[in-house]
C-alpha cells in the first residue's frame, strides 16, 4: 500500500482494529497463475493467523502451490465529497478506510482432527458464551468437517493504512463528519463516527449518549406494510421493545466504549455573551408570522378556510394529480398518518378541526406548504414547542402528501425553515418524531440533524406506547449543513 506521512499509523490502534474484524480476504497465487481471493473468517492469536475453507476452493488449491500469502483484513467507511473539503479542488474527493495486510507464510492441514480444533477455537473466539454439540470428528460434525481445510498464516510483516477523514485541520474534518451525516447513505453515519473519534475529546459533537453496539436499525422496507405495522404497534413493556425494536434505542448517558466516560462539550456550563442573551428578548413565544419561498414551494401561514379542503384532498387516500404528478389510490395511514398523534381524517372538516389547535398554539406557527410550480397545497409544518428563553424551536407536526414526498419540496421546506430560525438568532432547532418512523429519521440525517438518543415512554399515542426519536442541529453546526442542503437542492 502507498503510504503517505499524512496518515501515519498507531500499531495499537491497527491490533485493536483486527481484533474487532470479523473476516478478511486470502490471496494466494499459484505458481505461473492469477491470484485467487477467498473472504474467510479467521482467529489471530499474536503472531499466527488461522483460518478455515473448503477443501474444493480454488484458493486453498493456490496456498498449497505456493505458500507465500496475503490476508487483508479492511474497513470501507464511505466515500467523500470534495466540496466538504475544498468547493472548488475535485482532487480531495477521497475514499475513508482502514486497511491492514498481512504477507505470511502457510501451512496447511486436511486432518479432520487439525479441521475441527480450528472450528472450535474459531467458535469459541465468535460465540464465547454459546451452547453447541462439541466440534469432533464423529457422526455429527464429521461428514463436513472431512471437505474442510484448516490453513495457518505465519505473519512475515505487517502493513497498514487509516485513511479516516481528510488530512486537514479539525474545522475541514468536521465539515465532512457534517456532510456525511447530512447525506445519509447507508454506512454514512457509522464513517462520521469513526472520523469523529479521531478528533480531539473537546471538538466532538456528543452530548454523552452513546449507543450500544448489540442494537440493529432493521430497515422497515425489509418487511410488507402490515408485517411492519403488526411488528411495531402492539402494545409492550419497556423491556420487550428493548428486545424487539431493532431500533437506534439503547442509549447509555454519559458513558463511552468499555466504561470511558464520554466528554461533554467544552462549552457546557461556559457563560454566554451579552449578545446571544440579548437575542432571547426579541423572540416572541408566540412565533411571527412569515411567508417563506423557495424555488419548488412557498410556506404560508395555514388558514383553515382557503387551505383545509385541498390538504384533505391530497392527503385522505384518494386518486390525485399535481401538474404531470399523478398518484392512485393509497393507503393514507401508512403514507402519512401512522406514525402522526393525528389522522387520518374522514372528511375536510376533521382535518380542519385537528389543523385549528396547530394554527392556535401560544408557542408555534403552522405554515402550509404550497407547490411553486402549480399554485396548490400539498402539505403542513410547523415551527412548535417555541422556546426563547432558551433560544431552541422544534419543527414538528410535518406531513407532505405522497405527491411530493421524497422530492425537492420537502427538502427545500425544511432548508427554508432551518434558515429562517437560524437567521433569527435561535442556537439549536429540533426534530422529534417516533422512534419507529423510519422514513423520518432518515430524512432527519440526511438533511443534516444529528441524532441524540431515544427517550422512552415518552408518548401514549392512539393507545400505545411512542418512544421518541431526537434530533437537533445547532447553530455552529447550521453554515456546514447549510452548505449541504444548498449543494443537494442545486443537484
């Protein structure tokens, strides 16, 4: 590997690397012939590797050709934007990874014997508190076991490569840890974990949650609508959800990797300027009414008379068309409604009387969401749980119709009202929604808040238990995600 004085490497932090690795590739290369990759699990033990594979593979054929043998054991994080570095140098668009590559020597064994003390010690390395029929050579195990091959690596020398984040100083390494958490492709949020740890204790953005790793975000998709609904509705107990959420749920506060304790930011408890506390007494509980327009929509303040009849229309399950949009018949609960404290709604007038408590709250300012192009109504937001003495808004109560869901107008709806609260002087702006709301999460991430953690029972909501999902951006946080929602609404 190419190595660069950029990224120079720490052996602890390459041991505790391989140490959590589940499997690497072998390569091998017959004498006179191409290289041959297997991906295996494996056990390094000091200075040996082992490994275990089917007598037939075509790699194993190789190692015993010629023993002289690389396993790479590596970690695809993500790839990249340029402009988080540098708008206009294409060049620092990079892949961020952790590689290490083990040239070896190999020796093998078809002994079933040798075949089964490798299966065992490769168990008891995987599974250390699992119950099974012990690994021998006998009627159970040793049909398979006689197609199998152990292989043993002797490690010769040991090459390894970090490429986490730019090599850059810690405002540049930010910015990509923000646009990754912004973007929100699948393995995005892992990479700006990864990025972030290897900044120092007092430039991290944790608030001293942290999540448990033994918890898996099972995507909704992966299940038919009802098998989500059945699966996530039910009424439990704290401790079943725990089990059967598959959520980003457990949080430990406070609390980092094995028992460190997480820093808080350094600003906690730091006494703010006169001008940030200024700032509180122009904001009005009550949030001002504001006209908002963007290129794909136009924010209004909701008016229960001119808007609550085109809402219900494009929102109650029925055929509908906006411009060359055209969508049949839906189910209104799933697309919109299920996971909403509100809704659906029987009729214009039920929605109006739902939307009425919005348009009066004390603390918040419900705006309809126009569709520039046509002129017509396809949505709600709210600027909610108004808090100036604190200089926090929450923007919540959101719903779009399945006309415009997933394009631009949502996207640019919440960029105007981020900008909107962030020009105003506010330092941190919410997003809360269901913690079963998968589709809102994602969009949370994607359009640049950071997620803080679940608070459970948070809700009774249409008879069972919410457990609350949080998200936030704050203000010194808003030019770098700002940068990104403005870079995606031009794309």
């Amino acid at each position: 590997m190419y190595h660069s004085e950029k990224y120079p490497i720490d052996p602890e932090a390459v041991a505790a690397f391989v140490a959590r690795q589940r499997h690497g590739h072998l390569i091998a290369t017959p004498p006179g012939g191409y290289p041959q990759v297997s991906i295996l699990p494996f056990v390094k033990t000091d200075d040996e590797i082992e490994l275990h594979c089917v007598q037939d593979d075509p790699t194993f054929a190789a190692v015993q050709a010629n023993p002289y043998v690389t396993f790479f054991v590596s970690d695809f994080l993500a790839a990249s934007r340029h402009d988080w570095v540098d708008p206009q140098d294409a060049a620092r668009a990079t892949l961020n990874f952790r590689a290490v590559s083990f040239a070896c020597e190999a020796t093998t064994s078809t002994d079933p014997g040798d075949v089964a003390g490798a299966l065992a010690r490769l168990l008891a390395a995987y599974e250390p508190d699992a119950a099974y029929e012990p690994i021998v050579d006998g009627d159970f195990y040793g049909p398979r076991i006689r197609r199998l091959a152990m292989i043993r690596l002797r490690i010769v020398e040991t090459d390894a490569k970090f490429k986490v984040g730019p090599a850059a100083p810690v405002a540049v390494k930010r910015s990509v840890v923000a646009g990754l958490r912004a973007r929100g492709e699948p393995g995005d949020a892992r990479a700006a974990d990864v990025i972030e740890a290897t900044l120092p204790k007092e430039e991290r953005s944790s608030v001293g949650f942290r999540l448990r790793p033994s918890y898996r975000w099972k995507p909704l998709r992966e299940r038919t609508q009802a098998e989500a609904y059945a699966t996530n509705n039910p009424p439990l107990s704290i401790a079943e959800q725990t089990d059967s959420c598959h959520g980003l749920r457990a949080m430990e506060r406070g609390r980092g990797e094995e028992g460190e304790t997480v820093t808080v930011p350094s600003q906690t408890g730091a006494p703010l300027s006169a001008e940030v506390l200024a700032r509180r007494a122009a904001l009005p509980i009550k949030f001002a009414p504001v006209t908002l327009i963007g290129a794909f929509v136009r924010l209004q303040p909701l008016d229960l008379d001119r808007d609550g009849d085109a809402l219900h229309a494009v929102s109650n399950g029925q055929p509908a068309r906006l411009g060359d949009r055209e969508i049949a018949a839906y189910d209104a609960d799933a697309l919109i409604w299920r996971y909403m404290p509100v809704g659906p709604f029987a009729d214009a007038d039920a929605l109006r009387n739902s939307l009425r408590a919005q348009v009066k709250a004390p603390n918040g300012l419900c705006l309809c969401v126009f569709d520039q192009a046509t002129g017509r109504q396809v949505g709600a937001v709210n600027f909610m749980t108004n808090m100036p003495e604190h200089l926090k808004v929450e923007l919540g109560s959101i719903w779009y119709s399945p006309l415009v869901q997933r394009t631009q107008a949502s996207l640019e709806t919440t960029f105007l009202m981020l900008r909107h609260a962030f020009d105003l002087g506010y330092r941190r702006v919410e997003w809360k929604c269901d913690a079963f709301n998968e589709r809102s999460r994602r969009s949370a991430l994607r359009m640049g808040f950071q997620f803080e953690g679940i608070q459970e029972a948070h809700y009774i909501v249409k008879g069972r238990n919410r457990d609350t999902a949080w998200f936030r951006i704050l203000d010194h946080e808003w030019p770098a995600v700002k940068a990104w929602l403005d870079a995606m609404l031009k794309a």
